[in-house]
C-alpha cells in the first residue's frame, strides 16, 4: 500500500457485488468502499455469452473503468418508464455486443426484480450529428458502445447503440428485429 492511499476493503468482483446485495435489503444505494464515486444500480446479463456484469451508476470515465455505466440523464433502471441508457467500453466490459444478435434476450436486474429485453435494432451513428433521446416513452433499453470495436484509436466519433424492448411489451421480436 502506498502512503497516503488506504487500501480497498475488498476484492474489485466482491466490491461491487456486496453494495448490490446490500440494496435489495433495505432499497438505498450502498458504495463499495467509502470514497468511491459509484454504486451500483443493476445488474445485466446475457446467457448465450456467459454475461452477467454489475452497471454502475455514472458513465464518466471512473465508472466505465470499473464496468458499464448507466447514464443518469436517461431513465433509471427498473423505474418502469423511459429509455434506460447503458455505456460501457467497446474493448472491455461491451465488448460482448460485437457477438449480440437481433432476437437476444438480455436481463437486466434491478431492485425491482428482473426484467427480459430483445434487440430489435443495432446501429452506428456520430455522436457529432446524432442525439440519443433519453425522455422517450416505452421503456427501450439502449446499449451503447464506442465503434468500430476493432479500433485502434481511442476517442472516435462513431457509437454502436443496441436498442433493446422489453419483452412484455407485447410485440413478436422476431418481426420487429432489423439487424
């Protein structure tokens, strides 16, 4: 331990799992270590790919070095209303949605319990011209990523956004999927 640094009181995994545990208790978030700047607000998981990550609230750098974050701005997960955005990096933590195919099913679990989304719609836009409205109605999950994924530069305009509806919405994914 360097002076001046106190030391973590947990391992990073069991950090930010325990604050979650702790949520379902008693509702209020929990930080994983008393300076730290997140907590975490969901969890979201992918079987096919073996994806089950902790989200985080925030999508400024700090967050996203820890794991996905959600952006505040949007809609809070498990709030039943609204567009819930998450972020994470596309050579770390989302880079998982490379292999996400339109149809998929994706969990995200909150404090409210868990709730299924399909991919209908995979896209890339430039963040320079392309706004992502985060009031919309109808509860989409939105999934975004830098892009390309293979992208040897850091910083690009370019994101990857998976759009996402739950699955009680009352539709047929299969018709609705685009790509």
């Amino acid at each position: 331990m360097r002076a001046g640094y106190p030391r973590k009181p947990c391992s990073p995994r069991s950090c930010w799992l325990r604050p979650g545990e702790s949520s379902k208790h008693d509702g209020s978030p929990h930080r994983p270590w008393p300076w730290a700047d997140t907590h975490p607000v969901a969890r979201i998981e992918q079987a096919r790919l073996g994806i089950s990550q902790v989200v985080l609230a925030g999508d400024s750098g700090r967050p996203l070095a820890f794991g996905p974050g959600w952006a505040e701005s949007s809609a809070r997960p498990g709030s039943g209303a609204g567009t819930i955005i998450i972020s994470g990096h596309r050579d770390t933590h989302f880079a998982w949605l490379r292999d996400l195919r339109s149809g998929e099913a994706v969990t995200l679990e909150t404090l409210q319990g868990p709730r299924d989304y399909v991919v209908v719609h995979r896209e890339v836009v430039d963040s320079r011209t392309h706004r992502i409205a985060t009031h919309d109605e109808g509860g989409k999950l939105l999934l975004v990523t830098c892009w390309p994924f293979d992208a040897t530069a850091a910083r690009g305009p370019l994101r990857h956004v998976t759009t996402l509806l739950p699955v009680d919405a009352g539709f047929n994914p299969a018709a609705r999927a685009t790509r």
